[in-house]
C-alpha cells in the first residue's frame, strides 16, 4: 500500500533577493540617505523583507513520481562551491563560485550585480550530464576589491553572516525576478568547537551534524525543484543519532541558488482543532512516531531569528480557512496558507505583512512599527497550545486584503491608513467550525540540523561556523537577543514558553556539551574591512560605558587617509540619535577615538559603520556595516 505524506512545503524568498525587486525598483542613488553626520552616507542596499510562500498538501506520489512538477528551467541554477567556504572581512583573495551548475546547454548566462548595477555575461567552461539532462558549468571569479565594495553596501554581522552578491538572470528574465546568490561570510571571533567522527562519512559537534552523501539534490535537474532526498538524510541520520527531535533541519554545504530560503514539510500531524488533517509518516523517513517535521534552509537561512520562527510556526498553522469562516476574499502572498491582515498583533505567517509591522486602532485602523520583542500572534499561540482561547482577543479582518501585497509581505510605512470595510470574528467561532484544539502542547522543540556535504566531510572552521549559529539561534540562556529589525528567538517569540534545542545526540559517543559566547560575542580585531583594532569590540555596551577605541588604518587604495569615524546607527524604531567618534590617522595609520559617554537615551540596537575620510573627501560611503551592537 502506498505511504501517503501529506507535507505542506514552505518556501520563502530568500532574504538576500535585491531590493529593487521588493521596494518597487528603489534605484542605489535614491537608497542613499544622508545622515546627521554630515557627508557620510548610510548603507546603499538595505536587507529585503522576508516573504514565503507554500504550496498545498500534497501525497508522497505527487512529490516524488510525478516529475514534471514545477521543474527547475533552462538557465536556472542548481548549486555551486563558494572559494573560500566563508568569506571574512579580512579575506584578500579572489572570490569563485566553483563549479556553479546552469540547468541546460546555455553558452553564457547574465549576472546582476547590484553593488554597482550593472549585468555582466558569465562564458561556459564545461558541460555534464544529470539524469540526461545537459548541465552547463560556469567557475565565475572577481577581485578582493568587490568585497571591498559589498561590504560598502550591505549589512554583514551577527544577525544576518551572508552577503548577498547578485542574482543569476536565466534567458528573458529581468533583473530583480532571477536566482539570488548569497555568500557565507564569518566573523573571525567564532572559536574553534570540538568535532568528533562517527564514520568516513558522519562527524557531529555540541550543535550540528554533517552528512556526506555525495550528489545530494542532483536528482532536482530532472525532477521537482524542492524535491531533496530527505529520507536518505534522516535514515542516515538515525543510523548515529538519537531519533529524539521533532525537527529535521537540512542544509548543504554546496550553495544551491534559489528563489526560496527555506521550507517545512509536516510530517506528523497530531494536532485537533487548529485545521489540519492528523497523520503520521514518520515511519517514511525511518523515524519510530517521533519525527514532526523536515525542513531545508538554503544558503545562510537557518542562521536566523525570523526564518527559523518562520518555518517553526508552520507545524501548526496557519491551517484555518478564514474565507470559509467569514466569507473574506483572500488576497497577498499564498493566502490561503498564511495569516491575513487582521488586528490583533504581528503575524510571523502573514500573507500581507512582515511581522515588522501590525495594525493598530489610533482614531482609525493604522500600520505600525512593531516593537521588539517581535513574537508570535496569539491565534498561533492558541494552535501551539500555549495560551487559552479566551486569551485570543476579538479579530478584525480586513475586506481589500490587497491593498499593501503585491504578492509579497510587505513594509508599508508606519501610520499608513489600513483602509476599507472591516468584518470581525472569534476564537469562539473559530472553535465552533473545527472544534476544540487537543492534543500535545510541546515545553520543548528539538530540533538536529544536518549539513549535507559533497564530496568531503565540512571542515573544522566550517563546523565551528554552523555550530555557532546552531547556539546562538537556539537561545540557551534566553537572553532574548534583538536583531538590528527586531526579530528574538523562537523561545523569546513564544515567552519562553517553548525551548528551542538544537543539541546533537549520538547513540553512541556521547554528546558533546560545548556552550558557546553566542549571545554577545566581540566583534574580532579584523572584522572591520580597512581597519584593524588593538582589541577585540564588545557588541554589549552598558549605560555609562566610554569606548576608547584604538587601531590601525590597513586600507589600501589610498594613502592619505586623514582621519576615520565610528558611528553607531540606530536601527528603526531606536529613541536615541546617531552616536558618533572621530579620530585623526597619523602618518603611520594608527588612530584612537574615544567615543562619547553613553546615556540612558542611547538605549537600543545600532549599526556599527566605520569611514575612512581623507582631504576633501566629500560624501562617503561606509567600509563596513556590522552589527548588532546593543546598548543597555
């Protein structure tokens, strides 16, 4: 008898797709915002906003018999080698995408460069074969100096480590609409996490695990886009390691280019009342009733706050048919699997808007700026069990459920009118059409993440890399840790109500207990690209603190650089002004700055931006854009 697997994959855009294509064609010389500080100019390319999208249940022979479903086009891409494997600020070698697979026999293919807004044409260097299907091969390389220049333009840090470097334009697509590329980039203050080896193939640390299975994904040139190979994974994974999670969280080593960022198939559903069917295909993927679900997070993804609650939330919603229970037309991004707009909070599954932004009552229906801690809405907190129906105040639905959406979750402006008729309804009604929730209300969400390698085990740097992020994302001391946008942890979205692990537990060996300096690690002495400190930068700056900050300037295309700056640009939403240090540049290089004392009005999220001026410099774009650094 064929194993049905109901799994509602999710997908979202990747975080990193440029701007221009969210914010209606934003051009770089409009992004440039002058600041107070006369001259010296803010980041050029902003961060997108996140938007997901799924598709609707669908059978195990739907997934993986009918291959004609949603197959990846000629000159779309389907992985690459990142040369180095992560990038550092301090990095003065060339950058290559190796061996990165074009989808088809396509001689050349366009590459979209938005740091400096141009295209330029990428010519084949070989082909193979795939399943039949021919696969172009393309090795695209560039200069320490465009490094030099992303960085200029884009927020690296803690919060997001990836640089987003353009985006691949199959044949008569336009920019803004192609593959985006992300880059894994790392802070050279990540430690050295211990690794043990279970086989020539398997090796795990306190927070990862890394598979090989060469060719991972391949099947995807003739097959579904989505369609990986997760149950070689997790059998895999079950032959070392305890099948104790709810979440099997994948991951390649090798890049694999998408329009998505991640997804979430359920697995096992076990839950009444919020709208879902109940079943169990745990067994499929070699797990005894325990597994709920598998997710893949493609480049950086799984390293922060808002997919990984994103995606977490998805096991238990959003499954109601709101059209069905107040006769609502649906609109936004895949409405019919996400929340729509209403009162009541920020969604983290909004189909119209970012969880950034929420509808308020100010003397009219109103968008605001959602205040950090961002958590999730309470209709989600009902469907996780973790609140009461009682506690899920009445909702007020929208009817023009397009009016900020053009497909994707959107940022509208806060104080921007929510217009239009308006319905209501409540957990009560909600109760009356699918009945009560029952069934098991998790403290705990374990979660593995596998890495899947090709061709090698990961390296130790690149083990210590995810391993960090494993931690940090996983909150082990409920710090509570905001983003420069706002977005906390999945314990802190929930009030710590549910505990998010990501521990890797052999059958055999032991685990691996290792806590790591995740919550406010110090930015390295070589993480500021044209400058070196004396000493590491605290990312924790109490009320009262003076930094003295001490350094070298090691920038190279000048060699009159007379003074540099250190500003500490508050995030959106931040009371507090700019904080800002100068310093003259002796012949030498050296400089010292001693930043201004901090004052409880400077409480918050900032920026750190660094620039280097010299003699009638003019406006100035900064060398680097790194956070987050908090002050409290």
């Amino acid at each position: 008898m064929p194993i049905t697997v109901r799994m509602r994959f999710l997908t979202a855009f990747a975080l990193a797709v440029c701007l221009s294509a969210l914010a209606g064609g934003t051009t770089r010389a409009q992004q440039l915002t002058a600041s107070s500080a006369a001259g010296l100019l803010a980041p050029t390319l902003q961060r997108p906003a996140f938007v997901c999208g799924t598709q609707p249940d669908v059978t195990v022979a739907e997934r993986f018999r009918f291959r004609t479903r949603d197959v990846l086009p000629d000159g779309g891409p389907l992985r690459f080698t990142q040369d180095p494997t992560l990038l550092t600020a301090d990095y003065t070698g060339a950058i290559t995408l190796r061996d990165f697979l074009i989808l088809g026999d396509v001689p050349t293919v366009q590459f979209a460069l938005p740091v400096t807004n141009s295209v330029e044409t990428w010519s084949r260097t070989g082909t193979l074969n795939l399943g039949g299907r021919t696969v172009s091969v393309f090795n695209p390389s560039w200069p320490a100096s465009q490094l030099t220049e992303v960085m200029r333009s884009y927020e690296v840090g803690f919060d997001y480590p990836e640089l987003y470097w353009g985006e691949v334009l199959p044949p008569g697509v336009e920019s803004g609409k192609g593959y985006p590329v992300t880059l894994r980039f790392a802070s050279n203050t990540i430690p050295s996490v211990t690794v043990r080896q279970l086989a020539p193939d398997v090796q795990y640390s306190s927070g990862v695990a890394n598979i090989r299975l060469d060719g991972f994904g391949d099947n995807r040139a003739v097959d579904n886009s989505t369609n990986f190979d997760f149950a070689s994974v997790t059998k895999k994974f079950y032959q070392y390691f305890e099948d104790s999670y709810d979440t099997i969280a994948v991951v390649t080593q090798d890049a694999t280019p998408s329009r998505v960022a991640a997804f979430h198939g359920v697995v096992r559903s076990d839950v009444k009342g919020i709208g879902a069917d109940l079943y169990d295909d745990s067994a499929f993927y070699g797990s005894a009733a325990r597994l709920r679900g598998v997710e893949f997070f493609y480049g950086t993804s799984v390293t922060n706050n808002e997919t990984i609650a994103h995606e977490a939330a998805h096991q238990w919603g959003d499954f109601i048919d709101w059209s069905k229970l107040t006769g609502l037309s649906r609109a936004g991004h895949q409405a019919n699997v996400h929340d729509p707009l209403m009162t009541g909070g920020a969604t983290m599954i909004g189909a119209v808007l970012r969880p950034t932004r929420r509808v308020a009552n100010n003397g009219g229906w109103v968008i605001e700026q959602t205040a950090p801690p961002i958590g999730f809405h309470p209709v989600t907190l009902y469907a996780m069990g973790l609140i009461p129906r009682e506690a899920v105040a009445d909702i007020t639905l929208f009817d023009d459920q397009g009016q900020f959406a053009d497909g994707v979750a959107a940022t509208p402006a806060p104080g921007t009118p929510v217009s239009g008729a308006t319905r209501s309804t409540t957990m009560a009604s909600v109760v009356g059409m699918l009945g009560a929730r029952q069934g098991p209300v998790l403290s705990e969400l374990q979660r593995a993440i596998v890495i899947v390698s090709s061709g090698r085990l990961l390296t130790q740097r690149e083990m210590s890399y995810w391993t960090f992020y494993a931690q940090r994302t996983a909150d082990p001391n409920h710090s509570s840790v905001a983003t420069i946008d706002g977005f906390v942890s999945f314990d802190a979205a929930t009030a710590n109500a549910i505990d998010l692990k990501h521990e890797i537990r052999p059958t055999a060996g032991g685990a691996i207990v290792e806590p790591l300096p995740v919550d406010y690690p110090n930015v390295a002495p070589s993480d500021l690209r044209g400058a070196t400190l004396d000493a590491p930068l605290p990312t924790f700056l109490g009320i009262g603190t003076q930094l003295r900050i001490s350094g070298r300037v090691t920038a190279t295309d000048r060699n009159d650089f007379s003074s540099i700056t250190f500003i500490l640009r508050p995030a959106v939403g931040n009371p507090g002004g700019i904080i800002r240090g100068d310093a003259a540049v002796t012949s030498s290089g050296g400089f010292v700055i001693n930043m201004p004392a901090l004052q409880a009005e400077n409480a918050g999220r900032y920026i750190l931006q660094v620039y280097l001026l010299f003699p009638n410099a003019g406006s100035q774009n900064p060398r680097v854009n790194a956070g987050p650094i908090t002050v409290g």
